[in-house]
C-alpha cells in the first residue's frame, strides 16, 4: 500500500476514521498527525506531511493554518472537508487559502481530487528547484569565468548549495591516491566533520556513501540508520542528519571527487532529485577542474566551452566567429553549420519583424539586450531560450563584436504548462474541471447578454456506476469513466464544453442552444451512446445516464443558480426512473424511445 503522511486539523477520531477508510480502499495508508491547537499544528508540520485536512469552523481556523504554512514557506496540498454538500464553494475555498473543497460523503470524489493535488505539489516542488539549479549553474558559471581560486569556489558552491536547497550540511572531498578522501570545503553542520575519517578504498571507512561513489563512480543514496554508515551514526545523530546523497564528481570516466549533501528529511533525495544534482555535479566537477588550473588564459578559454549556457560571439554585422560545445548540444547544428552564418539559422518564424528591429537597434546602439527567443533546432523541434546579448567594444571605444548567452528554459516552460494544465482539467479524463467550467460558463453569460442570445446547461449523473466500481474495482471504474468522457464529447459540436466535476458527475456546455429540437436531438444522442455496453476486459458493463437541463435566461442568468437547478433537475431524472432527462421548470420528465 502507498504511504502518505497526512495531517488532519481539529478533526474528530470518527471523521479522520472515515477518511482513513476512504484512501484505504483505494490502496493508501494514512499515517496520521492531529492538531488541535497551535502547538500541535507545529509539532506535525515538522513531521512533513503531504496533505492537510480540516473542516470548516474549527477552533484552528483555515486562516490560521495557511498563515502558518505561507510563514514557513511550505506547499503542503490542503483540502477543505464539508459535513454537508454546498457548506462552502469552490471559490469560497481557495479565496481562503486552500486547494479544494469535499463533502465528507463524497468519498468517491476525495481520494482523486487528493491523488490530483499531489501530483500539482510535485511539479510545482520540481519547478522550484530547476530553477534554483539554474540560477546556480549561472553562479558557477561565473565563479570560473572570475578565475576564483580552487578553494574559493568548493567554499562558494558549498554555502550556495545550503542557502538554496535548504540542506542540512554540503562538504566537496578530493580523492587522494592514499585511498582517503581530503575535505576541501564545506557549509552548514560544519561540527560535523570535526576529526572524521573518509575513505574511498575497499576498508569499513571506505564504506560509507562517499567512498562508495567514488569507488563504483555511481550516485549513492543513503540512510543514517543504515548498517553500512555505523562508523558515523551517532555523529549524525547528533546533529538531526536523516539522509545523505553522495555523487561522485568525475570527466570522461576517472572519479577526482564526490560531492555529499545532507537532509533532515527522511524522504529526501528521490530519484529526480538525483538525476538534477547529477547533471548539476557535473558542471562542479568542470568547475573544480577548472578552479585547479592557474594558466589564465586557458582558464578563460575553457570556462566558456564548458559552460552550461550557449554562447557565441558575432561580429558587427551579426556573423558568428566563436561558439561552445553548448550551441551545438542545444540547437542540434554543428559548429561548421553555424560559423559563418548570422543567428537566423536558428529562427522558428514565430517573432514578428518588429522584435527583432528593436534587439538590434538597442545592441547597435552599445546597449546589452535580454528576452525570451522561441528558437528551432535543426531537427525542426522548438525550443525557447533567454537570450542576453552583450556589445564588446575595441581599445578605442568602437562596437566590434556582440557576445550572446543562451540558457535553454524548455523544460522550465514545459513545467509551468502543465501545472497550469492540472489546475484546470481532470486528471483521469483530461476534461476541463469544475473550476475551467465555471469560467467557460460565465464567460458565455456574458456573450449571451450581449448578444441576446441563449445556450443549455446539462448536469450528467450515471445510473449504476457505483455497483460497477465496486464489484470491478477502481482501475476498471476509472477505464468507465475515461470511455463516457469520449462519448460525451463525440455528441457535441467543437465550441461547446464537456467538463468532469468529479466521481460520476458531467456537465455540458451547449452555446447557442435553447429549448427546441436541437437540444431534444443532442439529449437523445447522449442517452443512447451512454446507455451501450462497455468493454473493460473480459467483462461487458452498462450504466445509464440521468440528464438535467436549465436554460440560460428562463431559467437563471448567474453560474450558480444555472448549475444548481440542473442538478435539481438531474435528480428529478434519477426519481422519474433514470436513464431520461428532466428540463428545470417543466413538469414532464422525459424518457427517450
């Protein structure tokens, strides 16, 4: 069973057993932390949990939760509880601070709207640190260029890399030919290492995770309570140190170092953070490397072929006469495909004339430049950089050459994408979410006044999908729920909207549509796709589909009351039998032939 470290606010013993219950039937086991006062909310902050549950109204108000988490820079997901349907909205929710909102009943809907937070925290965690990585490889980049003494910059990356990951301790070793690793320099628990002994030989000293990565030239990560690390525990202890990761620091395959950071944090170090500070090590190895040379001019010359950022220096007319190994690794082109030629043979087309007569005018004119440039590799993919440009002047004065920087922020943009897509579709179906919808629909209000126009509302409930998850189980529930989300979108035009609003609940967007035909034929389209059996393996199932319906502006003209009474409607449906639908206002309910 999955773990998760959950925290649960003011909460009574019965709701936090329901919940419990709840993750525990979809495969999760809940390690609960309880808060029921100020203290105790700090107590459990400490422990790291992933998600916070409270209940509106409760001594320990939602307010005061969010400050504390915003005082102490934490993105925990926090998730409202709702004793009863309609206690508080969406809206409501997150104006106070928190993620989402969920009826204490609606377990259907609480283990995915959680399982959806989660995964937005993770990206939101992984963008954070890529760009701390970044801005510190610009750093580095810096130190070498600078030509800071070898000392100086093991001191530097140290410290940096304690200020802005928040590690415990960071110390860079030297492998000796003794078989010992030499401590250059450190920050953080610093104590720690007072008269300590590390090895990268085959020895008990040498088995611990910096002599391991030196040794099998393999990243190492390690728990202090680990068998291997006896020689050390009880330092360790002492200074509330959980986790280690060492990675050796190495070029074309010969270890010169290791690199060791330190967490309190018994989950630290995951296998993405390992993969970012391996890239990430390798730029201090080339660091180290360079730091150790004292000829200036090839320092200089070196620091810039191995810099993580593209560079290249134009002449005045915008001719490229030097580059890095780096242009060549992010655009794709060879240094014989682009020597020679100006900067447009990396260009996607997709900038207008105009930006391009405004970079060069300010260059031109002997000013530095900075933007965001979408370039395109030679294999065709796009890719976006920043890109600083910098005049370089003669003894005299004159602009001869232009030097350009490029830092590749895809993966960045990449990132900030798709959490902005998770906020506003359903994780499993990929249709617009409760929020996305809500936005559509006041958006079309506002079309319809103003141009007289009018569109349906349909609330969608399924008959049956309950008995269907429970005896297939949720793997096969959510294969269901994934085929009626194609359907639902295949009965409707391009411009309308099908959007999930969680557990078995759809809703439509039909624009320019009112009480007629055309929404009768749309209505009878819906219930005979939904109503075919449904391959999910080696079983066939079948659920129905009961439909309410309001119309904008008989029925309401606010986002509210227009979702409200199609869900009144809907119901109506579910009593007159299922399987039909039911138009708010109008006494018939309608099962189709």
């Amino acid at each position: 069973m999955k773990v998760l470290r959950t925290l649960f606010v003011a909460t009574a013993g019965a709701d936090a057993d329901r919940v419990v219950q709840a993750f525990a039937a979809s495969g999760y086991r809940l390690t609960p932390c309880h808060a029921v006062n100020m203290p105790s909310l700090k107590a459990c902050l400490r422990e790291l949990p992933q998600i916070i549950f409270i209940f509106p109204g409760s001594r320990l108000s939602i307010e005061k939760v969010v400050a504390v988490l915003r005082a102490g820079e934490m993105d925990i997901p926090f998730i409202v509880l709702l004793r009863e349907p309609g206690q508080l909205n969406l809206t409501e929710t997150m104006q106070l601070g928190a993620q989402d909102c969920v009826a204490l009943e609606d377990s259907q809907r609480l283990v995915p709207t959680v399982e959806r937070e989660l995964v937005a925290a993770v990206l939101r965690y992984n963008l954070r640190e890529q760009i701390v990585t970044d801005h510190l490889l610009q750093e580095i980049d810096q130190y070498i260029l600078h030509k800071y003494p070898m000392h100086e910059v093991a001191g530097r990356i140290c410290q940096r890399m304690v200020d802005l990951f928040g590690f415990s301790l960071v110390w860079l070793g030297m492998k000796a030919a003794d078989g010992t690793i030499e401590i250059s320099d450190a920050a953080g628990a610093k104590n720690y290492l007072k008269n300590i002994a590390v090895s990268w030989d085959d020895t008990p000293r040498g088995g611990g995770p910096a002599g391991v990565a030196v040794r099998e030239n393999r990243p190492v990560v390690l728990s202090t309570d680990a068998p291997q690390f006896a020689p050390w525990r009880a330092r360790a202890e002492q200074h509330g140190l959980r986790r280690i990761l060492a990675i050796p620091l190495g070029l074309h395959g010969e270890v010169i170092g290791v690199l060791l950071m330190y967490s309190a944090q018994e989950s630290a170090f995951d296998s993405f953070a390992v993969s970012r500070l391996s890239a990430f090590a390798a730029r201090v190895t080339v660091a180290i490397i360079e730091a150790r040379e004292q000829q200036e001019l090839r320092l200089m010359e070196v620091a810039m072929r191995n810099a993580s950022n593209a560079m290249f220096i134009t002449d005045y007319a915008g001719k490229v006469e030097w580059m890095n190994q780096a242009l060549t690794r992010i655009s794709g082109y060879t240094r014989e495909e682009i020597i020679g030629r100006t900067p447009h043979v990396f260009s996607s087309g997709l900038h207008e004339p105009t930006f391009w007569q405004e970079m060069w005018l300010r260059i031109a004119s002997g000013q530095d430049w900075r933007g965001d440039i979408v370039n395109r590799k030679k294999s065709g993919e796009l890719y976006t950089v920043t890109q600083s440009i910098s005049p370089l002047f003669g003894e005299k004065g004159e602009l001869i050459n232009f030097l350009a920087v490029q830092q590749d922020i895809s993966e960045k943009r990449r990132l900030e994408e798709e959490i902005h897509y998770l906020a506003y579709h359903d994780a499993l179906t990929e249709l617009p979410n409760r929020m996305l919808f809500q936005d559509r629909l006041q958006q079309e209000i506002i079309q319809a006044k103003r141009n007289k126009s009018e569109f349906a509302v349909l609330f969608i409930d399924l008959d049956g999908f309950k008995a269907v998850n429970d005896a297939r189980g949720h793997a096969t529930g959510d294969n269901l729920l994934q085929i009626v989300a194609q359907r639902l979108r295949g009965c409707v035009r391009e411009g309308d909207t099908v959007a999930r609003l969680g557990g078995d609940e759809f809703t439509i967007l039909l624009r320019g549509v009112g009480h007629g035909e055309g929404l009768h034929r749309v209505l009878r389209k819906i219930i005979k796709l939904v109503a075919q059996p449904y391959e999910l393996g080696e079983h066939a199932e079948t659920v129905t589909a009961s439909i309410g319906i309001s119309l904008y502006p008989q029925d309401a003209t606010g986002v509210e009351k227009l979702l409200i009474h199609a869900d009144e409607a809907m119901y109506r449906a579910k009593q007159g039998g299922k399987n039909r639908w039911v138009i708010y206002g109008q006494a018939d309910v309608v099962m189709p032939d």
